[in-house]
C-alpha cells in the first residue's frame, strides 16, 4: 500500500519559519474568558485535520474527540454544573498527595495569581469552589471539548493524547482562536459518559474551552512564569559556548 505524504503548500523563506513557530508557542495561554463569538464547524474541522497529524507511538492514534456547541455543550454543562453543585462524586487525584517541589511551589504561585485577580481569598473555600463550577460553563466558550481514550491504555499513549492536545491548541490560535485545558472534568465522568453515550472502555482524559478570548479580561493576562532551561534541563558533552 502506498501512502500519499502530504507537502507543505507554500514555501517560508528561511529563517521565518522559526519565528512563526516561536511566536506561536509564547502566544498560547489558557483563557479564562471568552467572547460569545461563534466558530464554524469547517473552522473546527480544518483545525483537527491538521491535529490528527500529531505523533503517537507505532501510529496509533488513541484520541477521541467530541466537540460540543448550542443545545448539546448546555445541556452536558447542565448536568455537570448539578453533579457540581450536589458534590458527591469522590474528587479526582490530579496530582500525589507529595507533589514534589518544584511542581509544588509551581502549583501555588499560579493558585496566588489566579485568586487574586478574581478577588477571592486564599481560605474562602466556598468561593473558590464556585469559581471551580466556572469550568464547567466552559467559561462561557462558544465551543466545549470532551476527550476520551480507551481505558486499557498505558501513560504511554496519554503522552501520546498529550501531544495531540497540544497540537490542537496551537493550530486553533495559529487561527486567531484561545482554549483552555480543563482536567476538572474527569471528576465528573460518570455524568458525562451518560450526556454523551461514551463506550464503557472509554475515559474522560480531559475536557476544553475554545473560541475567541475576551481582550479586556483581566483574568485573560495572568503572565504565568515559567522555569528557566537551565532550572530544568542538564548537558551533557557539550563545550561551553557563549549564547
């Protein structure tokens, strides 16, 4: 069997290439608050076909993807908001009871941020879990995602999904669109499995908000720090070299 290897449709000049990519990369935040502006279907078409040329081990492609707008996304938020607001479900473990520092430190300083702007105090635990509920309104996106993956799966193909999702998100801002990631969904799987008729092998890996970031929001311009390369990457056989 032959495979048609698809070529780039337009040459960059060299050297620009690189800073569109880069451009692209530092430009990607997770956004809190969006406009009400719709996106097409054949925008959201165009942007997985250009997702689902993310790399996955052996090709194997273990994404699944359900793209929610009008009655459909109110409808599984509806049912999501009422399992939030009932708070029976066990919490979901995002992370080890011992998140090593520096994720731990890391962790904190956004929680700091992102309260703050909101005005919400660090102990006000009754405010911080409506602002959780937030998540669940897709903070008010146009468009809502739910990914699943099949649930005999190893974390190797969830870095696998990782790749696709961070393939996604670039292609939709390199069309002017925002998202955000949302793990807080996994806690309400159950509810979800039952909005969307999800196969029983299938688990929720996470959820997404996606459309076009409200420009004067405060909560849209947090400017998370990141780690220095040296914080987090070591060299090995290299000569010393002036940048």
């Amino acid at each position: 069997m032959t495979i048609a290897i698809p070529q780039p449709d337009c040459a960059v000049p060299e050297g620009q290439f690189e800073h569109m990519i880069e451009a692209l990369v530092r430009s990607r935040t997770a956004v809190r608050a969006f406009s009400p502006a719709p996106v097409s279907k054949s925008t959201l078409r165009k942007i997985l076909d250009v997702a689902r040329h993310a790399p996955s081990n052996s090709n194997t492609q273990p994404w699944f993807v359900h793209v929610l707008e009008g009655e459909p996304k109110q409808r599984l938020t509806d049912a999501v908001l009422r399992s939030h607001e009932e708070n029976v479900l066990p919490p979901s473990k995002h992370f080890p009871d011992d998140l090593p520092v520096p994720c731990k430190d890391w962790q904190a300083d956004f929680g700091a941020r992102y309260y703050e702007v909101l005005g919400i105090d660090r102990e006000d635990v009754a405010s911080r879990y409506r602002q959780t509920g937030r998540n669940y309104c897709f903070f008010d996106a146009p468009v809502g995602l739910i990914f699943s993956i099949d649930k005999r799966l190893t974390k190797h193909s969830w870095l696998d999904f990782g790749l696709f999702l961070q393939t996604l998100m670039l292609v939709a801002k390199s069309r002017g669109l925002d998202t955000c990631p949302q793990v807080s969904f996994v806690r309400h799987e159950p509810v979800i499995r039952d909005c969307l008729k999800l196969p029983e092998n299938q688990n929720v890996v996470c959820g997404m908000s996606l459309g076009y970031a409200q420009k004067d929001a405060t909560l849209n311009r947090l400017g998370m720090p990141r780690a220095e390369v040296d914080q987090f990457a070591t060299f090995w056989g290299f000569e010393d070299e002036a940048y």
